[in-house]
C-alpha cells in the first residue's frame, strides 16, 4: 500500500506560501512542499512555536487566475500538527486537515 491510499488523498508536489495560527497569533510560516485535500507538508524557515497535536489555524496561498497575472487566493481550514521534523535549512511539519480542503479548485495544477 503506497503512502497516498493509507492518506486517502493524493499529495501534490506544490509550493505554495503557507500561515500557521494557534488562533492568538502566527506560530509559524513557510513553504509547502506537498498538499493534498486531508493535509500538507511544509517547511518552516524558522523553528515553529508548534507541537504535535496542536490544533491550529491554517492559511495556504493558492495561485489563481490567469498565468501572467500571479494572484494568490487564500484557502484556509483547521489542522492538527502531525509531525515534527529537523529538516535542512528549518523544521518540517506535517499537518492533517479536520475537514477536507480543496487547493486545487481554482489552479491549472488538477
């Protein structure tokens, strides 16, 4: 069984700004490496003020629109921190989505 039939969804390789909110303030902020409709995978320049379980608030920046005019359209939902990780240059921190996002509604990348 691959890593996306145990997920239910299929990851995309996509990076898309991403804000991490624990509903006071931003915990983190980042890069995604890989997002699906149940959760992301994302890259914190900095170490993140987040631990696993935590319920946040989650913020992606979806591009929209036409190809020579690069608009961001925020998709946003509640997600509990998987994962931690050390990663090369930052933290890496999986997420899962309470309920099911869709990104890739409004992109070319279907």
């Amino acid at each position: 069984m691959t890593d996306d039939e145990r997920r239910g969804s299929p990851r995309r390789n996509v990076r898309w700004p991403i804000w991490v909110s624990d509903g006071r303030e931003d915990v983190a902020k980042g890069e995604t490496t890989n997002v699906s409709r149940s959760g992301a995978y994302f890259l914190a320049a900095e170490d993140p003020s987040l631990r696993s379980g935590m319920i946040v608030s989650v913020r992606i920046g979806v591009p929209a629109g036409e190809e020579k005019a690069y608009v961001l359209q925020t998709v946003s939902g509640e997600a509990r921190v998987v994962r931690l990780a050390p990663e090369t240059g930052g933290s890496g921190v999986a997420l899962h989505f309470s309920e099911e996002l869709d990104p890739f509604n409004n992109t070319d990348d279907k």
